[in-house]
C-alpha cells in the first residue's frame, strides 16, 4: 500500500517540484515571433495525439463495472497500460521537438503575450486530460493498473514543461495558474486516502 500511494503522490509532487525549480534563463532563451506558432503546433499537435488516447482509456474504463470479470479487467488493464506508454511516448517526442526549436539560438523577446498564454492554455489542457484519464483508471482499475507508469509519464511531462520554460519566458507561470484549481482538487482527493 505504501508503494501505491507513493506512486500516487509522484505525479502531483513532480508537477509541483517544476514549477518551483529554477529554470535556467540563458541569453538565447527567449523565442522569436515566428517561433512561437511552431511551439503552439507541436503543443496543439501533441494535444490531439494524447486526446486520441485519453478517450480511449475513458471508453476502456466506462466499459468496467462491478460486474465485470478478472479476464475483463484484466483486459482493460493491458489496454489502458498501452495508451499511457504511448501518451509518454508522444509527449517524450514533442519534448525533442520544442528542443529543436530552441537550438536556433535567438534573443529577441516573446513580443506577444497572447500567444504565450494560448499555449500555456494548450499545456494545461493536455495535463487535465491525462489527469482526468489517470483518474479514471485508477478509480475503476485501481492503482496497480498504474504501476510502472506513472514516473516515466511525469518525468515526460516535468522534460517538456522545463524545454518550455526555457523558451518562452514565465511559461510555467501561466499553466500553473491555469492547472492550480486542478491540483487543488486531486490534493484534496489525496487526503482522503488511507496511509
């Protein structure tokens, strides 16, 4: 139990553990105008992709009930363990790709702040959707379902927030102020848990 639970915990404690650490803020952090719809598409691109399958653990877990059998279940489980392995896949891939952005090297500042808060709206957005999946599997799977998963996914998640931190200034900011209300809500769903 105590492994679980600790499994449970990493995914909030490692969010939070990203927007407290300190980013560094080389000269060439900041993104050029035209650099910035290309973030938002590989972003905008990377929400789709992992949409595809949060539904599919969504669908995959409204299927369960209490009547289901150890084969379904279990079925259900092999089936949701692949979507969060390729969701870490896709967000590890998108991680690359906004890192080859800032290999061009640029100083000149975001001009547009608009565009910064789109794309921290996409981030948070993706983040709500896995958590919305890692919620329903764990609330008819049960943690075991997750179990090996779980810290690849976050450190996917913590690489890809911190490469955009580094391009877009006060990235983690803006997605934190827009997910705060989600994890305040998945802290108070913790607290409840037995230890």
């Amino acid at each position: 139990m105590k492994s679980t639970t600790f499994s449970l915990l990493a995914l909030p404690a490692l969010f939070l553990s990203t927007f407290a650490a300190p980013a560094a803020h080389p000269d060439t952090a900041a993104v050029e105008r035209r650099q910035v719809p290309e973030l938002y598409t590989i972003a905008d691109q990377l929400y789709n992709n992992i949409h595809a399958h949060t539904a599919n653990i969504m669908a995959t877990t409204s299927s369960i009930t209490d009547s289901s059998t150890t084969a379904e279940k279990d079925d259900a489980t092999s089936s949701v363990r692949k979507d969060i392995e390729q969701i870490t896949t896709l967000i590890n891939a998108a991680n690359a790709d906004v890192q080859s952005v800032g290999g061009a090297g640029t100083t000149e500042k975001l001009a547009r702040r608009q565009a910064a808060t789109d794309l921290a709206q996409v981030i948070a957005e993706l983040i709500a959707d896995i958590s919305n999946a890692l919620d329903a599997i764990e609330t008819t799977l049960g943690l075991g379902a997750l179990l090996g998963l779980l810290n690849p996914l976050t450190l996917g998640l913590s690489g890809l927030l911190l490469s955009l931190q580094v391009l877009v200034d006060n990235i983690l900011v803006l997605v934190r102020q827009i997910v705060d209300g989600l994890l305040t809500g998945l802290a108070g769903a913790l607290a409840g848990l037995p230890i």
